[in-house]
DNA sequence: GAGTGGTCTAGACCACTGA
DNA sequence: CAGTGGTCTAGACCACTCA
C-alpha cells in the first residue's frame, strides 16, 4: 500500500526544462560570469537542496553534471569547489575523407598508388607498435574529391588484427573507411604538424616540393591491439582542422 | 518512523567498484567488443535492473553515462540503442604557452614585439568580429623557451571587453597568460592548418623563409562577446598537438 | 494503449577526511 | 566526530511515441 506522503505532486517544472538542469545552469553561470572564480566553493548539496526545494538527488545530480565536466571538483568532507582553469579540452573531430568528401556531395574517388603485403620491418613494426615480422599490408592511396586530389594516404594494416584486410580492393572503397566498419570501436591517437611536401607527396597532391603540408599521424588500437598507423598528409592552403572549446560542454 | 522494508541492506559492491559503474563497463565491453553493433538495441532499464538486481535508478545510471559519452542514443518507447560511430570526438589540449613551457621546468621569456592600440581597421574588425572603430590592442610577439623562439604570436585584444589591457606590460606576461586570468571562463574556437613561413614569421623563429610552420588560430569570446583573436605559429619540425580519441571517454 | 525513458522523492548506509 | 559527497532503494508521475 502506497504511503500517502509519496503520493504529492512532483514541484511543477518552471517551463520545459527539468530541476536539475535549472540548477546545473544556474551553477554554470556564477562560475562562467566570474562571480565564482577558480577555487571558489560550491554550496554544499543539503545547502542548494533547502534553497532549489528538491531532493538531494537532484542537486546530486547537476553537481555531478558539473563535476563531469570538470567545471567543479568534488572533494568528500570539504565540498565542492570550482575547478582551477586547465589547458583547454578542445574537441577536434576528426572525420574519415570519404565519408567528409561525399558530406559536401562531391565526387569521391580513390586511387591506389601502392600495395604490398609483408613481414613488418623494423621501421614498420615501430610505426605500427607490432613485433618485428607480424605480417602487415602497406598501402599508399590518393584521395580525390572533384577529381582533384584532397589528402594523400601512407598506411599500414595490421593483418594479425584485421586478417579479412587481404582480400579487399582498396581501389573502391577508403581503407579508412572500410576499416571503420570492420573495426567499429577503437582507441586513436593523433599527432599534427607541419611538414615541407616531400617530391613524393608533392607529385600525388599535385603541389611543389617544399610547400606546407598539414600531417595528421593517426594509430588506432582495439584492446590493446594495434590495428592500423597511416599518414594523412593535407595540401596546407586547402585544409584546415577546426576545434572547439566550450565551457558547458566540458 | 522509518519503514521497515527500507532498512534492508544496500547489495554489497562487488569489490570497490560501484554498481552503476559496473554495469555501465559490461555493456561498453559488448559495444566496443563488436557484439553489439551500431544500431543494436540495448536491453531496456527493466531487463537490466532484473538482471543486476538492482533499482532503476541505478540502471538509468549507467545507461544515461553511456548515452551522455554518445556511445548509446537513448529513445522513448523504442530503447536504446549503440550509436552509430560518427566522426571521432578527439579531446586536443592546447595549453597556454607560458605555462607548458614553464611546467617542463625550461625557463620562460616573452619578447614584445610591437604593439599599437588604435581603433579597428576593417581588416582588425573581420579577424576580431567586432564592429569597425571599436578600441582595440594590437599585439606581436615571440615565445622563447630556454632562450630559443618557440612561437610567434599575433593578437587582437578588444578593449571594450578588458579595458584593463591598456595598462599591463606585456614585456613581463604573456598575453595568453594574462587573459586567462581576466577571463577566466570563455569560448574559443581553434583553426589550425600548416602555411610556409613569411618572411617576418621566419625572422622571428629564426628559420629559414619557406618552411613549414604549425599554425593554430583562435577565437575567444565570453558570453557572446569577442574578446580576442590570436594567431599562433610554430616552426613545423619543433611542435606537434596531441589529440587522443577514447570512446569510453566519449 | 502500453512500453520506454525522463525525472523526481524521501529516505538510507557508507567512506572519507578535515577540524 | 561530524559534515560531505557517493551510492542506492522502492516507489511515483509524466511525456512521448510506436505498434
């Protein structure tokens, strides 16, 4: 039998937007306006729980949202404070070229400069983090969007990790692309930096020698297995990566 | 009075690690092992409180860690389900530069270059986004970290919004540094792209005329407001960015 | 209409740690 | 020791939407 206390009326919410998230908003604009600077103290749960007339979980609840994204720091005992500033968490998103070529509905082509299929060599097995000897494939492509080419590939494939890799025609579809589906969920990390176009890349991306080329170095891991290392070299006056850093997002 | 039924013992945590927690591990191990596609529906917060044994609460939990690192999509009356892999979300930090060079423990120098308050050209107004005429700071200088250039720096700084920047000495802080501080929580929008160094950015790095920099722009507001355009150049053989992409980091 | 997630409550026990 | 956050429960009402 339902206890009659449990029975009032949830407090109506202000609008659309739930009790929580007023809270959490509210928070959010003391410490963004500068009223709560960094190491400024949050009001404790039972504090903001009295002033919102909600439950604990509630005020639980937007103060975990705000720890999440590290705006406070939660400390048992002495409570929660407003984070110190830190290099900004940016967030870069990173797309595959086929998939970012075909969004902007330009033609997309591929075309494979080289393929080989071998026991990794030294040089190799440093650049994917495999033993020497695991076999790989080695590929080099081009990619084109409106028949002019837009990034040029160098990866390595890691077969012990992706065996199903040798009987592709990478002709037709991106590696990236094709290994993003056999590979769903993985691990990556990536460097970018500015290089001077090799003779090399400066044929495939029909530049000159020598001019500023952005290379974004991915390698890609699932569990601890290394699947894939590859180059991406960008013409510099033809690509730019855009990043975002918005407090509330964290 | 407390009722009785409520003073049953809480189910022990299986070790340290708490149950949400738990059962939020179990299904990203079915997600990123593959077992669980994108597209694949996700047992529903009943199923899985009758699996764990737990309330809801506790499943809604898990579920709702999942769906806020966008590795689940959450949908009434239909459940939820693996989120289709998108572009990567990479976290990219990009810190300011006085403090990454002093948290190596290399000694730190900044040198001004130049300097001009005036009203906003149309030139200043487009980099700044603010209307032409407005006051503004204009700002060149060099990084040097254990005494050699490590990047050059151009700024605007619209003085409506932090007026105070009329009477610092920037010989002494970086601009970067000293911002962060009046500014404590803002918005910033990054462009980085790779440009051959002009002969003024090959000066000021000391390298050669031509060669490949690193160059990250940035855009900062607050609250809508404008509050400084900075380009930043890095000679491309002596910085890399880092971003890393980690799905159960969302 | 019924199943699902979204939110909320009024408690409860616990671990941790600063005063 | 007492205050704080961390977690959990057993309900409840609601909105939405698909079948």
């Amino acid at each position: 039998m339902p206890d009659i206390r449990r029975l009032r009326r949830t407090s109506p919410r202000t609008n659309g937007v739930a009790r929580y998230t007023e809270i959490q908003r509210a928070l959010e604009t003391a410490i963004f306006s500068g009223d709560w600077p960094p190491g400024t103290r949050v009001p404790s749960e039972q504090e903001l729980l009295k002033r919102y007339r909600c439950s604990r979980m509630t005020v639980n609840k937007a103060l975990s949202a705000l720890a999440a994204s590290g705006l406070v720091v939660r400390r048992r005992r002495s409570g929660s404070f407003v984070a110190q500033r830190q290099g900004e968490k940016n967030v870069l998103q990173i797309h595959d070229i086929e998939e970012e070529i075909q969004r902007e509905g330009k033609s997309y082509r591929v075309k494979l400069v080289s393929r080989s299929e071998r026991k990794a060599t030294k040089r190799d097995a440093a650049r994917l983090d495999v033993p020497v000897s695991t076999r790989i494939l080695a590929l080099t492509c081009v990619h084109y969007g409106e028949e002019r080419p837009l990034v040029a590939e160098d990866r390595l494939i890691n077969l012990d990790a992706v065996p199903s890799a040798t009987e592709v025609d990478f002709n037709e579809t991106s590696p990236g692309n094709w290994l993003l589906k056999q590979v769903p969920w993985s691990e990556a990390e990536h460097h970018i930096r500015a290089v001077n176009a090799s003779e090399d890349i400066a044929e495939h991306l029909e530049i000159t020698e020598g001019e500023a080329c952005l290379v974004v170095e991915r390698r890609t891991r699932h569990g601890g297995r290394s699947i894939t290392h590859v180059v991406l070299s960008y013409p510099g006056d033809g690509y730019q990566l855009v990043a975002r850093f918005s407090p509330s997002q964290g």
